[in-house]
C-alpha cells in the first residue's frame, strides 16, 4: 500500500518512476516523512554532504542537492528553468533542509540573499601553482604526505599527478 502524496494534491514527481527509489532509498524517504516538519529551527541532513556542506542523495540516478529534493517536494517544479532551490534562513550549507526554510528563487535573489546573510564566498584562493605542480609530480613521497605538505586534498594530488590540473602555466 502507497503512502499518500506529502505533495498536498499535486501528483508526486515519483509516481510511476521506481527509478527514482534506486539503492536504498534512505535520502528521499527520510525527505518525505520530514515534508510536514514544523519548528523554527534548522532542520539538518543527517547523511552525506558535499565539500560545501549541503545535503545530498541520489535522484533518479544523479546526486542532487537535498534542499533541492525538499524544495521540489514542499513548492512542486521551479517556476521556471532560471529558478533554484535556496534558503532563506542562510544555513544551507550547514545542511539545513527545513521545508519552511526552502524556496525557489533566481540565481541573482540567490545572491542577493547571501550577501545579506554574510555567507557569500567568492572561492578558495589557490594553494597550488605551475612550479608547485611540477614538484608534486617530480616527487616520489605518497599522495597522503604530499597534500598534508601542500595543505591540499588527497583527491587534488592525485589530479595533478594524473595531468588533470596545473599542467601549462597559466598566461598572464
């Protein structure tokens, strides 16, 4: 026996689509019995996140972010394709899925909001370069000792290693 759409009369997205529930399904059901949450405070993703901290599962074979899912769940479909799932209580990336807390808005509302919560980032400045690129290759030390050298990732290492990234200086 199916559960009622938590969709309050729009069709569920999942209907008819067992694709969608691949794997264990763990994510998307835990999203659905939180849809009605209810509180003021952050409601947090309690599985995997993302280097950025936001929540993510699996959605009809792509990782998605959970705030997104949530959105979709609690709103329907983004208005339009310019639209996104953001939050307004500006913790999302501290996994915040609170479907209260979820809406969707353009990239520059987005933004806007924060800026106006002091969580914009404009990126992490580099640690690597060129010169530090050509030494990681040269050396024969592990890709665990060379990003605790460098202060990087292991996964950062083994892309320099592999040519993926720092292989011809940039131009100035």
């Amino acid at each position: 026996m199916m559960k009622p759409s938590p969709l309050k009369g729009r069709p569920s997205p999942l209907k008819g689509k067992p694709s969608a529930l691949r794997g264990k399904g763990r994510g998307l059901a835990w999203l659905k019995a939180h849809v009605e949450h209810q509180g003021e405070e952050c409601l947090i993703w309690p599985q995997s996140r993302n280097y950025q901290g936001y929540g993510q599962l699996g959605y009809f074979g792509k990782v998605r972010k959970a705030h997104h899912i949530m959105c979709l769940l609690v709103h329907g479909p983004a208005p339009t394709a310019r639209h996104e799932a953001a939050h307004n209580c500006g913790k999302g990336h501290l996994g915040c899925v609170h479907p209260k807390h979820v809406e969707w808005k353009t990239r520059i509302e987005n933004a806007m909001d924060t800026i106006m919560h002091g969580t914009y980032f404009k990126g992490a400045p580099r640690r690597l370069n060129f010169k530090l690129a050509e030494e990681i290759r040269a050396s024969d030390l592990s890709c665990v000792n060379l990003a605790k050298q460098y202060n990087v990732s292991v996964s950062a290492i083994f892309k320099v290693r592999r040519g993926e990234t720092w292989t011809k200086p940039r131009a100035t």
